[in-house]
C-alpha cells in the first residue's frame, strides 16, 4: 500500500544529531530563576564537578549531555527524588529497592541556580521543530545527545532542560550546566540537605538493611560443617 510504513522502523531509533548549518537561535529555552538544585553524589565529593568527554573521542562514554574537554557538564535536578533514582538508576528502576550500605554512601545536596541564564528546552514541544524528540532525553546512544550538547553550547546556551531517563515524569525535571570542565576555580556553595538514608525513603525507595552498620551481636555464629 503507498505511503504504508515498514513496522520494523518503527523499532529503529529515530532521534539524529543536528545537521550541518542547523540554526540554533530560535530554539526553546527556559531561564534559570535562582531555584534549588538538588544532586546525590558521594559523601566524600564535591558537587560541582563538570564531568567530559576526551577532546576528538567518539562520544560512547561520559553522561549523556558530556561536553568535550576542555568544557564539561554538571547534572542537576528539580527534587531529591529525581536526584536520588538519576544516581541509583538501573537497579532501582527495577526493584524500587536499595541495600542500605549503598544508601549511606550518598548524600543529596542543595545549590541555588544562577538567575537569568538561558538553557535548551529539549522538552519545549516547539524542540521537535528543529529535529529534537523525546528520544533525546532516553536513548542509549550517548552520541547523539552529546553532539546536541556541543550545538547549544557553541551558540552560548548555559546548558540543558530535560527530563530524566529513570524517572517517569514527562515534564522537565532536570538541569544539564555548562562550564570549564572539571572542578570550578572559584568555589560553588553547596549544602547537605538529606543523608543517603532519609533521602532514598523520602522518594518512596525501599531500604533493606544490610548488615552494613550491624554489630557481632545482631548475628549468629555457627560451627562451620566438618
């Protein structure tokens, strides 16, 4: 039947990177308003780390909107939630569970956005007139969204608006931010705001215990078989 589309297609992946000469001005964005970030890392680590990708390199490893060295991108997100399941993401997606030693390695933190300044709505419904779907925000290939990144960037965005791979909200709910990459010069505030523990049981994660803060007394020591 003409015009009919090949079911098989329809499995493929659609998204593409932008093409040569694309005009990037009239892109959706949205400006920061000095609203709260929220990021779960690491105790024992900073924050405002802007992670990249090796200047030249084909863009298969590194975080999905990765800029290229010397630039780097920082992760940020609307709520704790988001924060949380963005860090545990594929297990918990899964089971909605965390063994409570990896909870208690995390914290989440809180940094105030910069006012005013102008980020890529990839979620804008006006993105997918420059070439830009939902799947940007979800595909494996990190390629793509990485080449995205490196367009907005070259046109003076100060990062990504999206909408997080392992959550299921539709709307924007996360900050991808441009900067130097690596640790910034001038230090950027940052504040604890929930440990690993409270923070997974405040987004509706179930925490199993371990073992992993349990003295001798909670076991029982048995006589190995002969």
């Amino acid at each position: 039947m003409t015009g009919a589309v090949d079911p098989a297609h329809r499995t493929d992946v659609a998204q593409q990177g932008p093409p040569d000469g694309l005009d990037l001005a009239g892109f959706p964005a949205v400006e920061s308003r000095g609203t709260t970030f929220y990021r779960a890392k690491r105790h024992d680590r900073g924050a405002w780390w802007f992670a990249s990708t090796p200047a030249g390199a084909d863009g298969v490893d590194g975080g999905r909107f990765d800029l290229a060295e010397p630039r780097g991108t920082c992760y940020w997100a609307d709520s704790v939630e988001v924060a949380v399941r963005e860090r545990l993401a594929h297990h918990t997606l899964h089971t909605n569970t965390v063994f409570a030693g990896r909870a208690r390695e995390m914290v989440v933190v809180a940094a105030r956005a910069s006012r005013g300044r102008r980020f890529a709505d990839v979620t804008d419904p006006a993105a997918v007139r420059s070439g830009v779907g939902a799947e940007l925000q979800t595909m494996g290939d990190y390629r793509v969204p990485q080449a995205w990144a490196r367009a907005f960037d070259a046109v003076g965005f100060a990062g990504v608006r999206y909408s997080t791979r392992f959550t299921s909200a539709s709307a924007a709910n996360a900050w991808a931010v441009f900067g130097s990459a690596g640790v910034p010069r001038r230090p950027r505030p940052e504040r604890v705001h929930r440990d690993g523990i409270t923070a997974c049981r405040e987004s509706g994660i179930r925490v199993l215990e371990d073992g992993s803060s349990a003295g001798p007394e909670r076991f029982t020591i048995v006589a190995p078989p002969r």
